[in-house]
C-alpha cells in the first residue's frame, strides 16, 4: 500500500436522466425520472475518483454544472487535498452564501476528491479513513409515496422482499389525518410487527397539523418523524421534539456541519441524517457526525448509499443507512444487498464506476 500525493488535472462533468422504478410522489413534487450529476476528477497521476450528486431539479442541472466546472478551474494543476479544499471553498463562497449551488458544487468535488485519494492507496473509502469494510443496516425507501392507499400494502411487501428488509419508510402528509392513519394500517397489516417503520412529512405539514398528525401517530411504535414541518423551523421541530415520544428526525435539508449543530443546540432534533450533497461531501460529514456524536445522537445518511455506507462504517453513533436505486441505472457494479444490509466491497475509492452505455444512453445535451 502506498499514500501518493495527487494533483487536480482536469474534471468532467456529465448531466443524465434516469427512469425511476417507482415515481417519487411527495409533498416536494412528482419525479418520474431522476437527475444525476456525473463528476470524473482526472489527476495528473492517473487516477480518477468519481462522484454523482441528485439535484432533484432538471432545470437546475446547468446552474450545478457549470458552478462545479468554475470552482474546478480555480484548483486546476493544485494538489488534492479535500479537507483543506473544503475550508477554502466555504471561505471563497460565503458572499454569495453557504447553502444552494455553492455548497452542492463543493460537495460533488468533494466526493470526488476523496475517492481518488482511496484509489490512490488502494484502499476502500473506510479503511482510508481508519474504519473496516462490511454490512451496513438500511430501510428501503424506493416507495411508497403519497399515492393510493389501496396499494400500499403489497407495495410494502414488495419493499421488504427487494432485500430482505426489515424496515421500510413510509411517506405521509396527506390532506387527511384519516386518510394518513389508513396508509400506516394498510402498512402494518401487510409487513406485520416485526419490520420497523419511519415516516416521512417531507416538510409537508404547518406547525399547528404537526402537532395534530403526530400525536395522533404517536402510540404507533414507529422509528421517526422525519421533517414534520419546514426544514429550517428549527423552533417548531423543537416543540415537537419535546412533546413527543417518537423520536423527531432532521438533517437532509443541512447546508453544511454548522447547520447539524444549530438543530442540535436548539433542541429540535432527536435524531440526524445527512445528505452528502448538502452537508459537504465526504469532508463535510467528517466535521458533521463527531458533533452529533457530541450530543449522544445517532446519524443516519440520506440518499448517495454507496458514499454514506463507507461513512457510516466509521460514524460513532452510526444508525440507519436509506436504501434507495435510483443511480443505479448508470452504475457499472451497483453494492449488493443481504438480509437489509447493504455490503461494502473490498474495492478500491468508494466503488463507484459508471456504465458508460447507459450513460451515453441517458446523457443530456445542456
């Protein structure tokens, strides 16, 4: 094993749009097909690391591409150095802000970075960073969205039989608590007692309907209620996280580590999951789960499963990994499943390699 120093050559990137198996249907909007940002970090020594980054937004694809390509140019012919990277470009950025484009363009190149550096020592992403390669527990998350209730049983067990779940998450936030308590029933009937349940709002619900959904749901033994109201309702999250015995879950929506400690400071959170787009790729996750670790508060990741396995094998208070496939249309070696665990593999970087057919396939002209 050797640790060889890399300098930033050039980077690509690609925009596609992908099928979805299930289209998304929530209370943020109706996708029945998904945007990828492909980032191929070429280094003066070879070795390519690679990331992808969910925008949600085709619309927003061009904006992305080009801010990752400027901030790219800006560190061209520069040694590779994501956690001194991750710094300079918070400082270089912050007049024009901290969250949106700026810190999601910073986060693709991050991950990218990272990856490279893994490759170049010939090691995964977990043991590069101290840790061990292996299982991760996940829930499955590739449905049951706020459609019709009537399918959401055997949808359910379909969830479960995709990997040998054990638990699932369901999405609520309908226009009718009745309506929210038959699609839990729906659910339950169909998977029984033992699978774990964690719902998601979706930020779909006022301050004053939270409080109403959620303690009528709140005897039901579920893992969570994520995002019951606005994101940055830090207030309003706090009084539910107070008056509830279902633990309240925050953190998709977190512009980097300094918005997980504010949540956590104020009480609003009894729970944390990370979004590497928003949090700050690799880099700023390292920064982000020691604080929630601080508090006694375990971390679960949102969306990018194959980077935020690798991270959760080395987060102290690691949790819930999201299982979802919507980037695998355009991998090349997608991780495999078993038992509801998702398997990290002994392959170098984080092991994401891209089926270049597929993606020639589903490649978008900006």
């Amino acid at each position: 094993m050797s640790r060889q120093e890399l300098t930033l050559e050039s980077v690509e990137v690609r925009s596609v749009c992908v099928p979805l198996k299930r289209p998304v249907v929530s209370k943020v909007g109706v996708y029945r097909e998904w945007p990828l940002i492909l980032i191929d970090l070429r280094t003066a020594e070879g070795v390519v690391g690679r990331a992808y980054l969910e925008p949600y937004l085709t619309r927003s694809l061009k904006y992305l591409v080009n801010a990752i390509e400027d901030l790219a140019a800006g560190r061209t012919g520069k040694p590779i150095r994501p956690l001194d990277d991750f710094s300079e470009s918070r400082k270089l950025l912050n007049i024009v802000g901290y969250e949106g484009v700026a810190m999601i363009a910073i986060a693709g190149l991050d991950m990218a970075a990272w990856d490279a550096l893994a490759k170049a020592a010939d090691l995964p992403l977990a043991r590069f960073l101290g840790g061990t390669i292996g299982p991760v527990p996940a829930y499955n998350s590739n449905g049951l969205w706020l459609t019709d209730v009537s399918r959401l049983g055997r949808e359910a067990v379909e969830l479960v039989d995709e990997g040998g779940f054990t638990a699932i998450k369901l999405r609520l936030g309908r226009d009718r608590l009745d309506d929210d308590l038959r699609a839990l029933d729906a659910v339950r009937a169909a998977v029984g007692p033992a699978v774990d349940l964690m719902v998601d709002f979706n930020q779909g619900l006022s301050l004053a309907a939270a409080l109403r959904w959620c303690h009528a749901l709140d005897d039901r033994g579920l893992c969570w209620f994520e995002e019951p109201v606005a994101y940055n309702d830090l207030r309003g999250a706090a009084q539910l996280a107070g008056e509830l015995s279902t633990p309240v879950q925050l953190g998709e929506n977190f512009y980097g580590p300094r918005e997980l400690w504010r949540a956590v400071d104020a009480g609003a959170c009894d729970l944390v999951m990370l979004d590497l787009m928003r949090i700050g790729g690799v880099s700023g996750w390292l920064r982000a789960a020691p604080a929630a670790a601080a508090a006694g508060i375990q971390v679960s990741s949102h969306l990018y499963p194959e980077v935020s396995a690798h991270l959760l094998r080395v987060t102290e208070t690691a949790h819930w990994l999201e299982w979802e496939d919507w980037a695998y249309p355009i991998l090349a070696e997608p991780f495999d499943l078993d038992e509801g665990r998702l398997i990290v593999p002994d392959r170098a970087g984080c092991g994401i390699e891209w089926d270049e057919q597929a993606v020639r396939r589903f490649q978008l002209a900006l």
